[in-house]
C-alpha cells in the first residue's frame, strides 16, 4: 500500500453558483476561500420540493441569501451539520429563521479530551461555540424526505463531534472535513484526536460507498481505496516521527522542519497541532515517551 495521496485539486466551481452534482444533490460554494478551505465550504441541498440543506456554510450573506434562493418555493425540512467548525456551521441560524427547519448534528461543540493544567485550546476562534442542535442524531440513526435520506455515521477525529451523512438513494457519502478529495484532514488536538481518526478512517474503508461529497473541493471517486491511502498516509506520518526520534529529535518545531518539507508557512502552527495528535497517538499506544502529559511544548522519545 503506498503512503503517497492521489489528491485532486482540479476543482475550479466558482462561488455562489448552483450546481446539479448529482440528480437528488445540488451545490453552492461558499466565498470563502483560505489554505484551510480550499475554495471555500461546499454546501449541498438534498431533494426536491422538501429538502434538507447540509453544512449551511459560514455567517456570510451573500451565502446564505444564495442558498435561500435555490430552495425557493421548496420545504426545508432539516438542516444537517457535519461538525461545528465556523466554515459549517454558523448560518444554520439564519437559514433556520428563515425556514423553520430544525438543525441535525451529532452534538454541541467539544474538545476530545480535557484540557492540561494550563493548557489553552487554540482553537476556540475556529469553533461555533453556540451550536446546538435542535436534534441529536445517534450515530446510525437517520432523517428523511420524499425520496432521500441522510443516515448518521460518527468519525470523530477532525473534531470530536464531526458526523458524515450517507444518502442511501445514491449510495455516497457526505463526508464533512473527515475525507476531502484535495488535502488530510487537519487532526489537531484538543479539538481533534490521531486515535479516533485513525478509528473513523477504518470504519470508512470498509464501507462500499464509491462517491464522498466533502466539505470543501470536488468528489471523492474510488472511496474505500483513497480512505486506504489516506490510512497509509497516517501510518507513514508515524513512522517518520518515529525516525526522527531515533534521530534525536525530541521536539515539536523540529519535528515540523524535518518532516513537513516545504510547508506554507501559514501552516505550520497546523502541522504542529496535527504532529502533537501524531504524538498523543503514539504515547498513549506505549511507542513513545514524555515527561507527564503529551503538550506542545514537551519532549518525546522512543520508549525503551
């Protein structure tokens, strides 16, 4: 199994324009683009005539005022929130009062893990703290409408209450931040967990789905053998950590330099964050060592 990602950045929709992905799913892009985003979130509108809108996007007017336009005349009967990051979830409560329709996610906002003595979450600014979903969707359970329906599937990882949707009529999935066609997902902790990624992305590989609608760029085709690569990616990563170990290389930002050839220096605090997950993962599974709780700012080896 190659560790290598045949990634697909091909994705060029512009902004704000609707588009028939497939004959139950429609899109819009939301204009907001960034080395986190891509080309911006992708909203997806599921059915005719009564429709659940899925990751409504951020709190941006032009998006949200695109998105009511394209169900005009239509029933919004749900609007589904794959996880609570501020490019998904934020113009839910526009949408709702505009509609009437309840939101659906797996839960409110969460870390994975508590947080150390002393430690702050960075990623607070990045979270839609406020969300709370009028429905609470298990793991397995699903919401419908005259032709569709949206079954929940937990993949906690990219933060600890994400959620992918699968469309039983169309035999794909929506799958949030968890898989994305363009880049990894960004694991970073205390947001997001190595362990539980590394779980979820399991449970997806060995699901038949062929099509991952995600949340930012264009589908995913040939699903089970790309989430292979994107497991073959993770084990790779760690073993390259371990290497560097070996090396001698005890910290953090050197891990980064060493590994993360070439990184857009608007992504190392990000590298860093994922390369901690890495870490917890690899303390808590007995390969590596560290004085007291895995943090930022410690020291690792290999243990004996």
């Amino acid at each position: 199994m190659s560790d290598e990602i045949a990634f697909d950045r091909s994705f060029d929709v512009p902004a704000g324009r609707l588009d028939q992905v497939t004959p139950l799913v429609r899109r819009i892009v939301a204009p907001n683009p960034s080395p986190f985003t891509f080309t911006g979130t992708c909203s997806y509108i599921v059915g005719r005539g009564t429709v659940a809108i899925i990751d409504p996007g951020p709190d941006d007017p032009t998006h949200i005022a695109a998105l009511l336009d394209a169900v005009r005349g239509e029933t919004v009967s749900h609007i589904v929130i794959t996880h609570t990051h501020r490019d998904h979830s934020p113009a839910a409560r526009a949408i709702q009062a505009a509609t009437g329709a309840p939101t659906v996610a797996e839960g409110q906002h969460r870390a994975a893990r508590p947080l150390a003595i002393g430690e702050v979450n960075p990623l607070d600014a990045s979270a839609d703290m406020d969300f709370r979903p009028d429905v609470v969707l298990p793991d397995g359970e699903a919401v419908g409408g005259p032709g569709w329906t949206l079954t929940g599937i937990a993949s906690p990882g990219h933060c600890a209450n994400h959620m992918a949707f699968a469309l039983a009529e169309e035999d794909l999935i929506f799958s949030g931040d968890h898989v994305m066609a363009w880049a990894t997902s960004i694991v970073a902790p205390p947001d997001g967990s190595m362990g539980d990624y590394i779980r979820s992305l399991e449970r997806f590989a060995a699901r038949t789905e062929s099509v991952y609608l995600p949340g930012h760029g264009g589908p995913v085709r040939g699903a089970p053998a790309f989430v292979r690569d994107y497991l073959a990616h993770r084990v790779a990563r760690e073993a390259a950590i371990l290497r560097a170990l070996d090396r001698d290389v005890e910290t953090i930002p050197d891990l980064v330099r060493g590994i993360y050839i070439g990184l857009d220096p608007r992504l190392v605090g990000a590298a860093s964050l994922t390369v901690l997950a890495h870490l917890e993962h690899l303390v808590a599974s007995g390969r590596v060592v560290t004085d007291g709780t895995a943090a930022i700012t410690g020291r690792f080896r290999r243990a004996a």
